[in-house]
C-alpha cells in the first residue's frame, strides 16, 4: 500500500483550536512529523502507538533544513507510511507549506491539506483583539517580518499605511523596532494603537498594549519574546475591554495534578478552562487484586448482605470485572443496597445503571462509617483498597455491624525517581500542586524523594486526611471544602 501525507494545521497553541478534521487525521497517524511551534497540548493528542519526528526549528539555527524535511516526508509516504506533518497555525500562512506540499506532488505522493487556526487572527482574538471591526478596519493584512539572512526587511511600509487596515506581523519580533521605524517614516499617526501578544492561546500568554511610537521600549520592557504577533490598527485599542483570556481566574497560574493517569483527565480539564497550566504527573496508579477469590467467595453470595459500599470508582471497577468475569450482571445485585462515598464514586456506579442509596454528607471514611452505621441493620460488604481507612471500619465496629471488608485493588507507587521534577518542586516553579488522596501524596514523594524540600509549593487537598499525609512531608496545604474535584478547583480559583 501506498503511504500518504496529510498536512495538517495544529493551530496556535490551545489544543481545542485542533479542528475536528486534523484531529482525526491524527489519530489515524502512523509517523507524525511537527515543529517547534506546535504546543506540548497538541502533541499529547498524538496516538502512543505513532512514531514522532521532531523537525523544530530554532529562531537562529536550523536542525533540520527543510530540504531535508522534504525528504523525509517524502521518504516516509513512499515506505508506505501513513504521515501526518502537523505545523503550528495554518500551514499556508508563512508555514512553508507549500514547499512541502510541491516536493510531495513532484514525487508522487498521495497527500492532502487540513487548514489550521492561524496565529495571526487567534492570538490576537485571546488577547482581546477582533482583527477587523466596523469602527476601526475593514481589511487585515498579515505580513512576515522576517528578513534574509543579512538582508534588510522587504516591505512596502507606504503601501501597508495607505490600506488603514489592521497590520499583524508575524516573525517580528527581532525586527520590531525596524518595523515601527518603517511604519513611521511612511507616516503613520505615531499615537496608533499597537499591541504584541506573546504566545498567544498558551497559559502562559502575555500581551503588551502601547502606541506605535512607544511599543518598541514597552516590549522590551516586558522582556517580550518569540513566538509574539505584533499588531498594528485602531482595533488594538480594544484589548482592555476585551481581553478575556488574560482575565480567567487561573490565567498564569501553573498546576501539577498528581492523579492517576485514567482519572486525571476531569480535574486537568476543568482546571485548564480557567486558564490555568497543568503538567499532569499521574505518581500513582492503581491495579485491581487479581485473582481475589475473596470478592469472588463474596459475590457468589451477595443476597447475604443489606448493603455494598464502594470508596472510590477504582472499587467499583473491580467490583464490575469480577462480576462479569463470574457471568454475571447488574442483577445479581438483587435488593442490595449500595453506599458511595462521593459523588464520583456514585457515579462510577451509575455507568453501570446503578444508583447509590446513600452518599455521606461529608465525603470521606469517617463520615461514610457513621451514615453506614445509622442506615444499616443488616450485614455489609465493603469492597475497597488494600490499604482502606480505618476510620470507616471503627465506625462500623463500634455501632457493632458485622461486616466484610475485601481489598479489591492497590496503590502501586512505581515511579522512577524525577530529578527535574524535584527542581521544579523546589524553585517554586508550581503555583500549586493538587492531591485527591492520601496516596497521591505518596506517591508524589516515593517520585522526588522525601529529603526534598516542598516548602515551596501548596498543596490543594481534598481533604483532612490527605492534607494531614501532605503535612507531614512539609507541605502547606489549603482544604477543599467538601471531598470533590469541582471544591478543589473553586479552592484553586480563590
Ligand atoms: N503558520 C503559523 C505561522 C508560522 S510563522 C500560523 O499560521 O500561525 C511563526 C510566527 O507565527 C511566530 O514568529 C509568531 O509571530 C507567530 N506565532 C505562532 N504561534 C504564535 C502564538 N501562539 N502566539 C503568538 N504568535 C504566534
């Protein structure tokens, strides 16, 4: 069969500005090929099982020529490969993807082309800035202020001044203060509303607004960098009414999310929309006991017990394979009762149609024992971590319930020790780090070492008893005020 290569745009930076098409073609990848410009963001949306080629291109020096990029697409297409050539923005915008493309067709490669959001207007848009508006512009022009090596920039100043549309220069940073000076000796008004966005979409993004006149010694102020749009127009005026991004509660915030990998993904989400960073560390993970023939001994006679309780959707997991692994269903549950502690718990349960009779008010051991040990009268099953709580086993013991408690899965702290980790924990690089249970502090240790120093981050905690596990390595912690993700991101928000 043979190979194929899709060029595909992979926007400016925040993954959900992928379109639709070039997601699919990246899941379809076999071999993706991609720049410097394309964020950490969108490179995690490439499948595990594709290989990457890494072409990045510094601003000064050229690892891989394009020539030789070419080549290796064209290499790859014709060893049969699925290629995707994911660029940053639109390829067709200053992306040379037009030269890919003709070194494709000249070769005779099946190839296609996905568009991608350019930078040019997106950046723009994050920092507040609609490129044409009624009262200001009525054309855009986008513009490179990349010169030749050696070479003075090529552009008609004049010409650009004379069109009073909105002027975005791509590639300008190094030539800004020629582009200023350019645009003035043409005769444009001095007072004219300028700005530079700085890795516009990203977290991290910054944004510098003066006139034309003094944005050069504003911008270097700023100490600002490349990637960065420079835009030029009366729209730019707009960015202080208009900057939404820049005001989202966790904008330049940085957050390490220690979850296990599986469950990480609902906190990162949530977390990201309010314009914070996250690295995902997942520093645990959990394995169900297997063989255990003591949950199975149990589930042959699940009728014996009034109620289930379940302390995490890790639980239920297990609990749902045995079951199915024993042949049977949901049925088998017959009029017994179940118990999650919180609300995700009582959700795991309802993807499998189940709806949980009782949720404790307060989400953890101590109180799911105490409302186990008021609603009960009966025998109860507990199917939960080798290492569970004590607190909601005491409770039941003292009410004097009789019940079975069967360790279903396990915490596995396998991580390979992070030294860069431990650096960044310890210059402060996290604004703060969250924890959803005790084991993730754990876990978030066994990684970096327990003589690290951790006086520097702060730690979102679930609650009393992850924060006490996290108190005891030295972290200072603020506390959800009720055990569930949506608590710990209003406590990162506060
Ligand atoms: N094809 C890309 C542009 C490639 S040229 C696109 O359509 O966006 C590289 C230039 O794009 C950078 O020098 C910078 O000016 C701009 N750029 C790319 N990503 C950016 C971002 N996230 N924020 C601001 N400018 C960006």
């Amino acid at each position: 069969m043979p190979g194929k290569v899709t060029l595909v745009g992979a926007g400016p930076g925040d993954s959900g500005l992928l379109t639709v098409k070039g997601l699919r073609a990246l899941e379809q990848a076999e071999v993706v090929v991609y720049d410097r410009l394309v964020s950490p963001a969108v490179l995690e949306l490439i499948p595990s099982a594709a290989r990457r080629i890494d072409v990045g291109k510094e601003a000064s020096h050229h690892p891989v020529p394009q020539d030789r990029i070419n080549q290796i697409l064209l290499e790859e297409a014709q060893a049969g490969h699925n290629v995707v050539r994911l660029k940053g923005g639109d390829p067709f915008v200053f992306g040379r993807g037009g030269e890919e493309l003709e070194t494709l067709a000249r070769g005779g490669v099946e190839f296609a082309e996905v568009p991608g959001v350019t930078s040019a207007i997106a950046a723009a848009a994050y920092g507040g800035i609609p490129v044409t508006h009624r009262d200001y512009a009525s054309s855009l022009h986008i513009v490179t202020g990349h010169a030749r090596e050696g070479a003075e920039l090529d552009i008609d100043f004049e010409a650009l001044v004379r069109t009073r549309g909105t002027l975005v220069f791509l590639m300008g940073v190094t030539a800004l203060p020629a582009i200023v000076k350019g645009l003035l000796e043409a005769g444009m008004n001095p007072d004219t509303p300028a700005a530079m966005v700085e890795r516009g979409t990203l977290p991290g993004q910054r944004r510098c607004g003066a006139s034309l006149k003094a944005l050069p010694e504003r911008a270097a102020e700023m100490g600002i960098r490349s990637p960065a749009l420079i835009i030029v127009g009366g729209v730019c005026a707009l960015a202080e009414e208009l900057c939404w991004f820049e005001r989202l509660p966790l904008h330049g915030k940085r957050i390490l999310v220690t979850r296990p990998r599986e469950r990480a993904g609902t906190l990162s989400e949530k977390l990201r929309a309010l314009g914070a960073e996250v690295t995902e560390f997942p520093c645990i993970r959990t394995e169900p006991v297997s063989p255990c023939p003591a949950m199975e001994d149990t589930l042959g006679r699940l009728l014996e017990y009034e109620w289930l309780g379940f302390t995490s959707a890790a639980g239920v997991d297990a609990f749902w394979t045995c079951l199915r692994a024993l042949g049977k269903d949901a049925r088998a549950l017959g009029g017994v009762k179940l118990a999650a502690i919180g609300p995700a718990t009582g959700k795991a349960l309802e993807a499998h149609g189940l709806t949980a009779d009782l949720i404790p008010e307060v989400y953890d051991a101590a109180h799911m024992g105490a409302a186990l040990a008021k609603a009960a009268k009966g025998k109860i099953l507990l199917l939960r971590a080798e290492e569970g709580s004590p607190a909601l086993t005491d409770a039941l013991a003292e009410a004097g319930i009789v019940f079975d408690d069967v360790p279903v899965y396990r915490t596995i702290y396998d991580n390979p020790r992070s030294a860069e980790l431990r650096k960044a924990l310890e210059s402060g690089e996290f604004d703060f780090v969250t924890f959803t249970s005790a084991s993730t502090v754990k876990g978030l240790v066994s990684a970096v070492g327990a003589e690290a120093d951790f006086s520097r981050i702060v730690g979102l905690c679930i609650g009393e008893q992850t924060a006490g596990e996290a108190r005891k390595h030295g972290i200072p912690v603020k506390i959800a005020e009720k055990a569930t993700i949506d608590a710990l991101v209003e406590l990162a928000a506060k």
